[in-house]
C-alpha cells in the first residue's frame, strides 16, 4: 500500500512549447503528487500532454513555470549539469520501445546504468534483477534475440538498478501483445508494492487499470477531475461516463464505447458481468 | 574503456576494420616515408661524419662532399698545412663523382683517392679482402657490390684505366651512388690532375677547439674554406635532401588528410548511427561527459589498432623493400616513431571532433517516441 513519502510532486506546471503564434501549451498549471509504493496511471487522449509531464517529472525537461521535486530534491532549482545524476539515481524509465542498447547484453544493459562502480557488486545486482523478472537464462542474449515482453523485462530491470524513488513509464505496453502487456503490469505493480516505488504509467490501455490505485484523466495539459471513467464490460475499453451510452444491471450502471457494445450487453449482461467481475 | 565504447566499436567489425585500415595507411605511408628520409639522410651524411677528420679545408664556395667541385694545390697546401701548430695531422683527399663501367655496365661512383698513410679519409670498415688498396686496385662499398654485383676479384673500368676489385668495405654508400676507394696516387693519375687535390682533412691536437679553429685557418689562406665535419656533413645533407623536404612535407600531409578523412568518416557514421543509443543513455541519466569519452575511447582505441598495425608493416616492410629496391634504405627511429605516434593522436582527436559536437545535440526526449 501507498506509504506517506511524497516520491513526485509538480506544483502549478506549465509547459509551453515554441513561441509567439506557434506557441503550444502543453502543460497547464498542472498539480500533481505520488506517494511511495502508489501506482498512478495517466490517461488521455493523443497530444494531451501526457508525454511533457512524465519528462517534465523525470527531470528530462524543464518546465516554463512551476516547481518539480523528486524525492524531495526540487529539480527546477537545480543546473543543467546536475539533472543526469538525478535521473541516473532517482528515477526509473521505462519506454514503448523499450530502448536497450543493441549491442549490449541483457545482463549489460542492466549493469551499465548502475551507479555502483565497483563491476562484480553491479553485475551481481543486475544478475539478481533479471533473475527476479523471470530473465535468468536470458542473461547473455542480445535485445534482437529478446520477445517484445522480455525486453521490456530487461528494461524494467535497468529502471530498477539504482533503487530509484520513482519509475516513470510511456505507453509500456503498447508494443506487446495483451497477454504479456499483463504480465508487464503485475510486475509493475508487484514492484511498487514490494520495493516502496512510486510508478506512473502513461497508457492508452485500459486493462492497466486493474492494477493501478489511481486514474487520472489528462486532456489539454489539464487533469480533469470531473471526468470520471468506467470500463466497457463489452469490449473492455475505458470510456468517459460522462459522454457513453449506459445501461443498468442487477443496481449497477454501466457505459459502453458505442451503441454496439450496449446492444450487445443487453443481449446478455449475464455474461460480461460474469466475465469481468467474477 | 568503457563498455558501451567497447561494445560499439568491436560490434561492427567491418566499419572498425575500415578505420583501423585507414589509419594504418596513413601511418605506414607518414612512418615509411619519414623512415626514408631518415634512411638517406644517415648515408648521405653518414660517410663525412665518420671519417676521423676534425676539419675539412676546401676551395672556398665549395658546397658539399659529393659534388666534391674543389681544387687544392698539393705541395702547397701541405707545406701551409705543416707549419700550423694546432695541426696534429693532416691527409690529402681527391674526391669525384663519376661513371665506371663493369662488363659494359654503367655504374655511377664516388671516387676516393686517399693517402694510405695517414689513411684519413680512406675506407671505414672493411668487410671483405684488402685493406688497402695498391696500385690498379680499388675497394668497392658492399653496397655497390650487392647492387652490381661487383665482387672482389672483378674489375670495373673508364676509358682510360682498369682498376682491380680487391676488397669490400662499408660506410660509403651516398644511395645514389657509392664510393670506391683508390690510393692518392692512382686517382691523381687516372684522372689527370698530378699536383691537384679536393680537399685536406685535419686532425688538430685538441679537437674540442675546431670550431675555434676553423676560421682561423680561412684567414691564414684567403679562397679557402675550413669546415668542421659536422657542419660538412650538414651541408652535404641539405644540398641533397634539402630540395626533397618541401615535397616530402606535402606528402605527409595528403597522408596525415587520408587518415583523418577515412577515421573521422568512420567514427562520424558510427556515431550517427547511433544516435538514438546516445539519446537513451543520456535518458537514463548519462551525462555528456560520458558520451564524450564514449566515442573519444572508440577513437583512441582505433588510432592504437592503426598505429601499430601501420608501423608493424613499417617494420615489415622496410628490409623487404630494401631487397627489391636498393635505393629503399630504411632507417626507423624511437624519436620518429613516438612523432607518429603523436601524430595519429592528433588524428583520432581531430576525427572524434565533429561527432562528439553532434552528441551535444541529441535530444534525450526523442527516445519517448516509439
Ligand atoms: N518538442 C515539441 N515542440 C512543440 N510542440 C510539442 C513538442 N512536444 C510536444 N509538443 C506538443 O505538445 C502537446 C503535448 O504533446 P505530448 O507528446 O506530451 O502528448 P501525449 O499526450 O504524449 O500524446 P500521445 O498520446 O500522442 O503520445 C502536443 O500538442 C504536441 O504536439
Ligand atoms: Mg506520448
């Protein structure tokens, strides 16, 4: 369960891309905080912003206005030169597409990043990493002779290597199929229970939801509030209540994506409500 | 090194054998050609360092030993010569460059005549047969031995005389031509010059004192030049080689421009191709710093590779070369090799350059986009 350590927390940030007429804000006086061993998952629509925030909170960009801390570092105040050490120890990517070096090993690719510098300790660390992703006997393989789901192992492992306070994730599971999509969220959310992480996900997926403790909802560099989400029992998409066909079931309201999924639900609701809430 | 640096660079063995084969071309071409003019600078020079003489008087605006364009009068001279004090010897030389023939053969040659007593100014080492040469006799170099197969025994010829192999030595090879050596004697005879020498070399009591005493000498005898052998040998070289240095120079460069074009292709492509790794690792939380010396190490470590393999074929090749062609007198220097090997220092630095600015470009942002 989520621990009092505030591990992210953005005050009033505003990111605005170019100037004068091609001026984009991308962020809009956002306000935002994570707790330790919290999984938070960011959703909304393409170009809403989603992207700016996780670089902005990983130290990656720097806002226009507003205050960023990481672990109570407040990274807007600090140089240049100092925000790699910040990233290096204190926070844990994990991307679409994966982003291993080609022509290191899976084992190197996890040990590179550690800021251990003696080799055996680091290889050690790395070794158990991937042993704990179920990677053991992939150690020595290459990312080209990795599945999709094993890279994104690999990459988990490398997120983790320097015991980051935060783990920063785009889209993990969009090049994976959903089956492994899964296993990639259990292990998310296994890790941010066991290791007292912070783990935000920026998806589109909405079977991630399952294993986050909270949603929000970003549209136009704002966090809505007001909209509140619900999951199609039909096809399993996550709709705005607020705008979707709904229906009713045994005292329980439910929304669908479009007048498909409602026509079949009310052909037989027995069956997805079963299906999906067992 | 680095791992990434490691990684990068032995991953792609063709790019990496390319730029190691560029610099290696470069530094056998600078190397080979350096070791060339080192080669002919030391036997251009070599044989007026080393005779035992602390000064060489000739007629004045005389250049150097090989033109050897000097005449002194004999009696003369030797008549000035004996009444210095600081003079502890002195020995009459005739030199000429000239063309013998052997079985119809044309040879070119330095002519020595010397006096076999004192014996300065004579053969430096023999190697083979007489040491002294008597009359109708000549010692060859072994280098013109080996080049015309003149052996001892043979007999080489102008139109007017005959002169008979009698011994081998060495020290005399100038590459263009080598000496053979005759008694004073005999040259004054077949060259028609009876009372008439080129130059006189002195041995002074105290040796240290000849750069004291050269001009002493030149104002004792105005239209005469004394020249320290230092400085003789000095001239001689740069009447000969001084003309190649300009040439030599630009060769260099086109090589040094070689290597550079080809390791700083590489190391750029590779760089660039690369460029979304570099963005990761900046991601990660790697400084530019690192990345500098990621590429900085691959471009070390392929100047290294290139270097040795370039003067290892240097080594190689230089003996061989010399078998093929005679005029290839090698001679590799520590001082020479530690130069090319500052050299292709600068190379890889210089190749390195441009693709490490690049790194300061790459935009770590980019690696969130699928
Ligand atoms: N470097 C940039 N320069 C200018 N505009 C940018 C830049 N990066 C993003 N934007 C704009 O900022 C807005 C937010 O972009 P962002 O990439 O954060 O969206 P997103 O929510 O991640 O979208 P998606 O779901 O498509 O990945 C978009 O309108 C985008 O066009
Ligand atoms: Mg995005």
């Amino acid at each position: 369960m989520p621990d009092s350590r505030v591990t992210l927390r953005l005050q009033n940030v505003t990111k605005v891309y170019g100037v004068g007429d091609a001026a984009v804000t991308a962020l809009d006086s956002v306000d935002f905080s994570a707790q330790g061993g919290e999984v938070v998952m960011i959703m909304g629509p393409s170009g809403a912003g989603k992207t700016t925030f996780l670089t902005i909170a990983g130290a990656l960009l720097r806002p226009t206005s507003g205050t960023v801390e990481i672990a109570g570092t407040d990274i807007t105040r600090l140089q240049e030169n100092d925000l790699p050490a910040v990233r290096r120890e204190k926070v844990g990517f994990i991307f679409q597409s994966f982003n291993l070096l080609e022509s290191l090993t899976a084992l190197e690719n996890v040990r590179l990043v550690m800021t251990d510098t003696t080799t055996r300790s680091a290889t050690n660390r790395a070794r158990e990493l991937l042993n704990m992703l179920g990677l053991s006997h992939r150690l020595k393989s290459l990312p080209n002779q990795l599945s999709g789901g094993e890279k994104q192992r690999v990459a988990i492992a490398r997120a983790l290597a320097n015991n980051p306070d935060l783990i920063l994730a785009d889209e993990p599971t969009a090049n994976l199929d959903s089956a492994r999509g899964q296993e990639v969220m259990h292990l998310l959310r296994q890790i941010a229970l066991d290791l007292g992480q912070s783990v935000v996900i920026v998806s589109h997926d909405h079977r991630i939801r399952e294993v986050t403790h909270r949603v929000l909802w970003l549209e136009d560099g704002r966090f809505r509030a007001d909209v509140i989400t619900a999951r199609d029992p039909v096809c399993g998409q996550l709709v705005e209540v607020e705008a979707a066909p709904t229906a009713s079931f045994n005292g329980r309201s439910y929304y669908f994506c479009a007048e498909q999924c409602l026509k079949l639900f009310e052909a037989g609701p027995q069956r997805y409500v079963e299906a999906n809430e067992g | 090194m680095l791992l990434v640096a490691r990684k990068n660079l032995f991953s792609e063995r063709t790019r990496l054998a390319i730029s190691v084969g560029g610099i290696a071309l470069s530094v056998f071409m600078i190397s080979l050609l350096l070791s060339l003019f080192r080669g002919w600078n030391e036997k251009v020079g070599g044989f007026v360092e080393e005779v035992q003489a602390d000064i060489w008087i000739a007629r004045d605006g005389t250049t150097d030993f090989l033109s050897a364009a000097s005449i002194l009068p004999l009696e003369e001279g030797s008549q000035g010569l004996s009444a210095i004090d600081a003079v502890d010897r002195f020995s009459p030389l005739i030199v000429r460059p000239m063309s013998v023939t052997k079985d119809g053969k044309k040879i070119d040659v330095q002519l020595v005549g010397y006096d076999p007593e004192p014996g300065i100014g004579g053969p430096l080492r023999i190697e083979e047969g007489k040491d002294v040469p008597g009359p109708g006799e000549v010692i060859v170099d072994e280098a013109l031995s080996r080049r015309y197969g003149v052996e001892v025994g043979d007999t080489i010829s102008g139109r007017a005389f005959d002169l008979k192999v009698v011994g081998k030595s060495s020290g005399g090879d100038f590459v263009a031509m080598q000496a053979i050596f005759v008694t004073l004697d005999q040259a004054q005879t077949m060259l028609q010059q009876e009372g008439f020498v080129t130059f006189f070399l002195l041995q002074l009591k105290d040796p240290d004192r000849r750069d004291q005493v050269a001009p002493i000498l030149e104002a004792l005898q105005p239209g005469v030049l004394a020249i320290t052998s230092d400085d003789f040998a000095a001239a001689t070289r740069e009447r000969i080689l001084g003309p190649v240095i300009p040439i030599l120079t630009v060769i260099l460069v086109l090589a040094f421009i070689v290597g550079l074009a080809v390791s700083g292709l590489t190391i750029y492509t590779a760089t660039v191709e690369k460029a979304r790794e570099y963005g990761i690792l900046k991601a990660v939380g790697f400084t530019n710093r690192y990345l500098y010396r990621v590429v900085f190490e691959q471009s070390l470590v392929t100047g290294v590779l290139g270097f040795l393999l370039g003067v290892g074929l240097t080594l190689l090749a230089g003996p061989f070369a010399q078998d093929l062609v005679p005029q290839f007198v090698v001679f590799v220097r520590w001082q020479d090799v530690l130069g090319v090997a500052g050299v292709t220092l600068l190379m890889v630095l210089l190749a390195a350059y441009v693709p490490v600015r690049r790194l300061a470009a790459i935009d770590p942002v980019a690696v969130f986009k699928a």
